[in-house]
C-alpha cells in the first residue's frame, strides 16, 4: 500500500514538505517594501537559524520569518514594525521584537555554521553578514 502511494505522489508530482522560514519570509518583504539590502539580510537570519533545534522548536516558521523582518529592517535602516507588517504577518511589533532578540542571541553568540556567513559575505549577497546586528531591546 505504502509503495502504490509512493507511485501516485511521483506520478502526480506531490510536493510534501514542512514549511520553511524563507516561504513566509518573500511575503513579509513585500509588505515591507524591503530593499535588496534588508531582503538579503533577513534571508541570511532566516538561513543561518534554521540549523538551530532550540530556535526552530521556540517558534514557528512564520514567527522566524517575522522577527528576521523585524531585526534586518532595525540593522540595515533603522525602520520599525509598521502596521502593514502587522496586518500581513498577523504579529504585533511587541511579539515580532521577541522573536528578534532570540534570533539576534543565537547570531550574535557566533553559533552560526561559518558556511552561511561566508555565503553571505560576497559580493553577489550584498555583503550582508558583515552587517553588525543591532541588539532589538536598545533600539
């Protein structure tokens, strides 16, 4: 039986996988009005958490997304939570900033694999991990 529904997910090509961070995160952009900058900055918070089983345990993928939003806008230009993120994101700037101090924890508390950093270190990313992450509780 297990091996007939295998046959029918490939034959239909079914797509099952758990929803990641990065899904969410291409929405919150957009209603941020992110720039290429601050996109690819939350995309390397989102990337270099996702390793981690106490974040990704903590909080769902949406919530990562949100407070990866959350603490790229604060680093990059100093923007805050608006109410457009709130409607789309369905989180209040007071959960969205929770969210960004654990992120903001483990990047900062050099957990992170070396790979992502050096992925996003070049050029063609913007050089984003060199971006120092500013704390979300003094900002």
């Amino acid at each position: 039986m297990l091996q007939m529904e295998l046959r029918i997910m490939n034959a239909t090509k079914l797509n099952l996988q758990l929803p990641h961070s990065l899904l969410f995160l291409r929405r919150f952009s957009k209603a941020a009005y992110s720039d290429a900058k601050t996109h690819t900055l939350s995309k390397y918070i989102c990337e270099s958490v996702a390793v981690s089983g106490e974040i990704c345990h903590q909080f769902l993928p949406s919530e990562i997304a949100a407070g990866a939003v959350y603490l790229a806008r604060i680093s990059s230009s100093g923007q805050k939570w608006s109410e457009t993120l709130a409607y789309y994101t369905k989180y209040s700037a007071v959960h969205a900033c929770k969210v960004a101090v654990e992120l903001y924890k483990y990047i900062t508390a050099e957990l992170t694999y070396k790979a992502c950093k050096r992925k996003y270190a070049g050029t063609k990313l913007l050089e984003v991990s060199k971006i120092n992450l500013k704390d979300p509780l003094n900002d």
